[in-house]
C-alpha cells in the first residue's frame, strides 16, 4: 500500500488530469478501501486543494464552461452575438467609470462572451489611439470607447473608428459638430437634462440664484454648464453673471482657500443654493461651510452631480444620479447586437440616458420664503442669508 502523501499525490495528478474523479475508480486505482480514499480527500479538502462533487472529487477553482452553442442570444435591441471578444477603453477607472465597466461586463457575460478593458488618459487621444491599437492586435471583435473628441487628432481618430470593419460603440461621447453625421453609434448620458432636474429642483423651492461648482474641465462638466446655462435662461431667472466657479478637488492642495472664498462670493451676492460637481466636493463645501457657521440645509441648498458617496454626506446629500450600470450595459448589447447582425442594414444608434433626482435632506424639504437682505443667521429651520466667513488661521 503506497504511503498517504503518495496517494494525495496520486489522487491530486489524476484530479488534474480529468477534472472530475470518483472516488470509487480512485480506490481501484489505488488499491485501497473505500475508507482510506475518503481520508485522503477529506485531507486534500481540509486544505483546499480538491472540492467535493456528488460521488467524487474536482478542482476547487475551475472555470465555468461555455454553452457550446453559438446562436445569438437575446438582447435590448435584438439578438446578441455570443461568445464575443469585446474591447473597452475609458479615460479613468477610479472615477466615475467602474459602474460603467461593470455594467459592460454584465452583458458581456451574460452573452457567454468576454470584456477586456484598457485605462487611456483624460483629453489625450495619442494614448487612446494606443489602447485601442492594442485591443485591436488582440483580436476584439467590438469596441466601446470614450475617446477625446477635441481637436485635430481625435478627429483623426474618430475617423479611423469609423473605418473599422467591426462594431464600434462611444461611450459617454459623441462626434463633434465637425464629424456630426459620422455614422457611430453612441450611448450616453443626458447631463445637460440632468442639470436642467437640478436647477428646477432648487427653484420650486424657491431659489431663484443657483451657483454652479466644477472642480475639472471634462465634458461632463461643459455638458452640466451648458445645462446649466439653458435652464436659467428658459425660466427666466435673474442674472448668474459670476456664479459659474470652479475649485480644486476636495482634499488637494488650496483647497480649503477656494472654498472659502466660494462661500463668501455666495454671502455677497445672496445665494443660498449650489449645484456641485461632484460628491467629494459637494461634501467639502459642507465641511467647510459648518467650519465658518453656514449650515446645510438651513443657510444653504446643496444638489450634488453623481451620487457615489452622496448618502453618506452630513447631512445626505440631494443628487443628480446618472445611470452608469445601465449605460455601460446598454452600450454592450449595442456592440454585440451590431456583431450579431453584420452584413444586415442597422440603423445608426444614438442612445440617451436620463439621470435620476435623488432627494435627501440637503436641500430642506420646504419652499424657501423671499427674505430681506440681512446678515448674520436665522433660527434652526428657518432659511437667511449665508453670514459672512471668519478668515482661516
């Protein structure tokens, strides 16, 4: 009879070899009882190197097995091609995009296909044009991509995009006004709509002043400023001449400076409501503003744009939230049903998600009364004119 480290070794190598075992041909295998086997596996298993099935032993960590058909299965906008390779390049994955990725994958897998995703740099199309390069040399069969869409080399790579054979989908991007009828499917977010929610939200609650806060140049942020913008004019609001300012993120040097003095250019031009992009900074300006006696929502109305951390805000805050999953998801089964349905007339799809209001405390849960000009606060519930800010030490 072979010693016990012979026959786990034994038992191990034929467990490699066919993936699954019974433990009755490993007994006879081996020459021992029934018994003595199942000490062995109950060993192997104490330690995690085999897993017990049904009448025998497997790997612990196998791969799942594709369906061995190839039939498109059914999708959004028709069948999906299965089995697919899909390429995905995107400008960040710690902003913003993971939701978008993981919402890609899910379709993806869920059409027995798989997604390889590469990170590309914000605005830069040389590193986009790299990625995509790399994806293509590996072989996709789709790709959805967030490339830059300004100036004279992402047209040129949008140009090249559009030549592709294979199915190409823009994320969260559309062609410029100069490549505008470029026949590339897209599927994006409204984030001007979105603004346009944000700004109504706070008026019929009585705001008639809405500062906007950005924190980058990215076309999220020109697409909320241009929201932004239209809304005050078709409501007729009052002048927002110098209420459009931008900050450094929350956290990053000069930081506390800036948002100081954003609560004071708010004191001095009586506003007492903010549209923020995004949640981190949002939260900084809460922060701050609890620091020089502005609270929220009493003093000032707070709607973010984004809503990753927006519930865990002091107080939670009031959101603009985009449909990442979904639209990750959505742009997936655009690539795969295009794939499925190559040498048939498809139509150029442009899709637009419209993000969700999120309503919390952060903006108070009443209409804001017209008050006189005056300093100094109110008493808690009842909304005044942000005090003026005591200087940093």
């Amino acid at each position: 009879m072979p010693l016990a480290a012979e026959r786990q070794e034994r038992i191990l190598a034929a467990v490699r070899k066919h993936g699954m075992v019974r433990l009755a041909d490993l007994a006879g295998q081996l020459g021992v009882t029934a018994v003595t086997v199942r000490r062995d596996v109950t060993r192997l298993a104490d330690r995690g190197l085999v897993q017990r099935v049904h009448g025998g032993i497997a790997l612990p960590h196998r791969a799942p097995r594709s369906r061995q058909a190839r039939e498109p299965v059914p999708g959004t906008y028709g069948p999906m091609a299965t089995r697919a390779l899909v390429g995905m390049v995107v400008p960040s994955v710690d902003y913003y995009w993971p939701p978008v990725i993981q919402g890609a994958h899910t379709a993806v897998a869920a059409a027995d296909g798989r997604l390889i995703m590469r990170a590309s740099r914000w605005d830069d199309p040389a590193e986009d044009r790299r990625q995509i390069d790399a994806l293509l040399e590996r072989g996709v069969q789709a790709l959805l991509v967030a490339p830059a869409t300004t100036g004279d080399a992402a047209l040129e790579l949008l140009r090249r995009l559009r030549s592709l054979t294979l199915p190409v989908v823009l994320v969260e991007r559309r062609p410029p006004q100069e490549l505008v009828t470029f026949a590339l499917d897209a599927a994006t977010t409204a984030h001007a709509i979105g603004a346009g929610l944000a700004v109504r939200h706070l008026v019929a609650l009585g705001h008639q002043r809405i500062a906007l806060i950005t924190t980058r140049r990215s076309p999220t942020s020109r697409a909320l400023r241009a929201g932004w913008q239209d809304s005050v004019a078709a409501l007729g609001l009052p002048s927002h001449r110098g209420l459009d300012m931008e900050v450094p993120s929350y956290g990053t040097a000069g930081w506390t400076d800036a948002y100081t003095s954003v609560l004071e250019r708010c004191r001095e031009l009586d506003v007492r409501a903010l549209f923020v992009h995004s949640d981190r900074e949002a939260i900084g300006l809460i922060e701050r503003g609890r620091e020089l006696g502005v609270t929220v929502p009493d003093d000032l109305a707070v709607v973010t744009y984004d809503d990753e951390i927006g519930a865990a805000s002091d107080p939670p805050l009031t959101a603009i939230r985009p449909q990442k999953h979904r639209l990750g998801r959505i742009a997936a089964e655009l690539a795969l049903t295009r794939l499925a349905d190559v040498g048939q007339e498809w139509p150029v799809h442009r899709v637009e998600l419209w993000p969700d209001v999120v309503v919390r405390e952060s903006c108070g849960s009443v209409p804001v009364p017209a008050l006189p000009r005056r300093s100094g606060r109110t008493k808690k519930g009842e909304p005044g004119r942000v005090p003026p800010a005591t200087p940093t030490t």
